[in-house]
C-alpha cells in the first residue's frame, strides 16, 4: 500500500514536468532581423520590345519573277551587297534596244550637222535662199531632241536593269523571306525587312506619375532629367541580364490619351549581334534611396490590401504591426515610408504559415 501510494503521488509530478518539456519544444525557432536606416538600391522594371536602329523595308522597283534568292533569314549582311535578283532578259533587251535608238539618233544628228554647215555655206554664198538654211538648222535640232530622248530612255533602261538586283542599303539581319525564287513580286511585295541592330532601341511606356517623379512635377524639362538618370540594363526574356548597359534616349513629351502613358525609348550597343528585332525583356531602372527601412517582401502579409509584418515584443513574443511600403520595389525588398523605426525586430520565416499573432518563438539571426 505505501509504493502504490507513493507512485499515485510521483505520477503528477512526472507529467508535469512532462509537459513543462513540451510545451519548450513547442516554441519554433525562426529568423528575425533588426532593422535600421540604410541606403537601398533598387530596380523599377517595365517591359520592353526591341527593334534595330534602323529597320529598313526591302521591296523590288521593278516588276518581275524572281530568278535568285541569295541570302537567308537571319544572315548578316553588309551594305551593297545582293539579296534577290529578278529577271534579267527582258531588260537588257530593253537596253540593247535603248543602245541602237541612241546610235541612230547620234547618226541622225552627225547628217543634219553637216547638212546645216554646208547650207550655212551656201547661205552665206547667197547661193540658198534664209528660209533654206533655217529648214536644215530646224532639222539638226530636230535631231539633237531626238538624241536627248534616245539618251534618256538608255538610262532608264540601264537603271531597270540595275533595279533587278536588289541590294541591301544597310547592314543588318535579314529578316523573314516569305517569297521564293520563280514568285511573281512588284513594287508593293514585300520581300524582308533588313535590321541594322548594331545598336537595339527598346521601347517602354511610363506613366504620368512617373513622369511628374521624374522631372519633379514640371520644375525642370525631360531632356534635363534624362540625363541625369542612370544607366539602364535589360533583362532578356530568359531571365538573364544583357552584359551591356543601356540608356534612356527620349521620352514622348505628349500622354496617349486612352492608356495616360508616354512612349520612352533606350538604347542598347548590340556588338555581339545577339539582340535581334522583336526580341522582348525586361527594362530595368536602378533607383537609389538614401537612409531607408527596408524589410523583404516574404516578411510581410496582407489584410485587406494593407501590408503587415509581425514584430518581436516583450517575452520573445509577436505581435502584427500595419506598415505603408514605397511603390518602388525590387520584387524582394520593400521599402518602409512608416511603421517601424530603426531598432524594431521584425520575423522573417514563417509568415503567412507558422506565426501567429501572440506566439512565442525563439528568435534566430
């Protein structure tokens, strides 16, 4: 009777202490951080298309088939040299014909040149009659209109012919060629578009907020705030960073009135030739705020469209605190406009999953 009584009064005891064990192992161990006013650069980033420098439409002058297709898409070219070449037969007949009609009106104008200074002679020999001479001198200029128009038809014949090759009038990358050798083209086909992507524009849009940001709501022009911002980078359409830094180059002084944005423009070197027209990325801002609070984004919640992160108070425990964040953000980090103060310790793990208003945890750094 004495053990059951004394094992009947250890039970309690040892349950105790028990769940005084528990209820420590229960209490989660998660990262804090301590905040404090610090410089923070961040990237602002909109979508961009690309084009080159100088896309240039290639289309025939002339009407005809299509005899040979010499390059292919995505070759890179340089100025002057072939890329299609139209029938030729028909228009070097038209310049040996061009030829001969020259040659006769030359012979022509050589007959009437001297039937003109002989009749001079005549005339002033008082052998002929005035109106005789005026009758071959007529005659000669005849022939010389005749020779102009023979001339003049021979060029163009000659310029025809030129126009049946085409050539590329810049360097670039050859674009898409939708017409094949044997195809019919005229003046209005579009044969390719030639890209000359020695440097690539990247076209973007900003708002009128940022415009205002930007030239400090109309206290100073877009040209000066131009230049004063920093270089730009790219980030391409795989998530990569181009290794060559761009800049902003101009800014639509006028907003679309359906969208309230205005068309910027960046230029980027594109030595490599590895940017092509109608590549697609990412244009990315730096933007350098002096002595902020920030806090990453994975450290705050949301309730109603207002942000939230949990603070560490008396007793390792926590307790949610409504913050106001700056528009501008890295897609990480957040910058805090009030809040918290330098010196407040904000929990970074398990927000959203594992804290809870009023728990205690066991702060890590």
């Amino acid at each position: 009777m004495a053990t059951l009584a004394l094992g009947v009064m250890l039970l309690p005891s040892c349950k105790g202490k028990q769940d005084q064990q528990g209820a420590q192992q229960q209490v989660p161990e998660l990262a804090v951080i301590t905040v404090g006013e610090e410089d923070a650069s961040l990237e602002r980033g909109y979508p961009v298309s690309l084009q080159g420098e100088n896309d240039v439409e290639i289309r025939p002058q002339i009407s005809g088939f299509l005899t040979k297709v010499n390059v292919e898409e995505g070759q890179h070219v340089a100025k002057g040299q072939v890329l299609f070449t139209i029938d030729q037969v028909q228009l070097k007949a038209a310049v040996d014909a061009a030829e001969a009609a020259v040659a006769v009106a030359q012979a022509n104008v050589n007959t009437a040149t001297t039937n003109a200074n002989n009749n001079k002679i005549l005339l002033d020999k008082n052998i002929i009659s005035a109106p005789a001479y005026q009758t071959s001198a007529d005659a000669l200029n005849a022939a010389k209109a005749q020779l102009n128009q023979a001339n003049a038809n021979l060029v163009s014949a000659r310029k025809n012919l030129s126009y049946s090759v085409v050539t590329a009038p810049v360097s670039g990358v050859v674009g898409q060629i939708d017409y094949k050798e044997g195809t019919l083209v005229s003046p209005q086909t579009l044969l390719t578009v030639l890209s000359n992507n020695g440097d690539m524009e990247a076209y973007f849009s900003l708002n009128e907020k940022e415009i205002l940001d930007m030239t400090d709501s109309g206290r100073r022009s877009i040209k000066a705030a131009i230049d004063s911002m920093p270089e730009v980078y790219l980030q391409l359409a795989n998530g990569e960073r181009y290794q060559y830094p761009g800049k902003i180059i101009s800014i639509s002084g006028v907003l679309d009135k359906a969208t309230g944005s205005a068309q910027a423009k960046a230029k980027f070197p594109n030595p490599d030739g590895m940017l092509r027209s109608g590549n697609t990325g990412t244009l990315l801002i730096p933007d350098m705020q002096r002595n902020v609070i920030q806090v990453p984004q994975s450290a705050t919640f949301e309730i109603q469209d207002m942000k939230f992160v949990y603070l560490l108070g008396d007793s390792s425990k926590v307790h949610s605190a409504p913050i106001e964040v700056s528009s501008n953000s890295d897609g990480k980090s957040y910058i805090v406009t009030s809040g918290l103060k330098p010196g407040d310790v904000v929990v970074t793990e398990g927000v959203g999953i594992t804290v809870k208003e009023g728990m205690q945890i066991k702060p890590k750094k």
